[in-house]
C-alpha cells in the first residue's frame, strides 16, 4: 500500500479543519437564531405585560407576600407598596 505524500498529508487535514469549522460557524448561527427569537419573545411578552393595582391588605403583608402570592401567575417584576394612616 502506498503511503500518502506530505501534501496529501495536508490537504486532508485543511479539509478536515475545514469542515470542523463550518460545522462551528453552523452551531453559532443557530445559537444566534435563538437568542434573537428569545429576545423577540421577550419584548412581545413585555409589551402584554400590565401593572395590576390591588388594595385593602393586611397592615402587616410585607412585599415578599405579595411576590410569592402573584409570582404564581408569572414573574413578578416589581412590588411597589403604598401605606399610610386614614384621617
């Protein structure tokens, strides 16, 4: 059996690297892909989103209660509370 010569040695590997290359720049375009539909997500979902105003809880529900009470509907973004005393 003949042995290959230096340069078939070469070319081989090119071709080798070559594919391994492209096959990196395929999984980088589909990584891409996702974070862009991730990210178009993201900003649909942000523009569903509604603040809700809700009222009349106990003086001592802290805003950790209401996280955990809304946070089974979905993510709770931010808890701003109003208190003060009724004249």
């Amino acid at each position: 059996m003949k042995r290959p010569t230096k340069q078939q040695l070469l070319l081989t590997r090119v071709s080798e690297h070559e594919a391994e290359e492209q096959s990196y720049r395929q999984e980088a375009m589909k990584y891409l892909r996702s974070i862009s539909n991730f990210e178009d997500s993201l900003i649909s979902l942000r523009k569903r989103m509604k603040p809700v105003f809700c009222g009349n809880f106990e003086y001592e529900t802290r805003q950790s209660d209401l996280e955990k009470l809304f946070g089974r509907y979905g993510r709770v973004e931010r808890v701003d509370m109003k208190s003060g005393t009724i004249n």
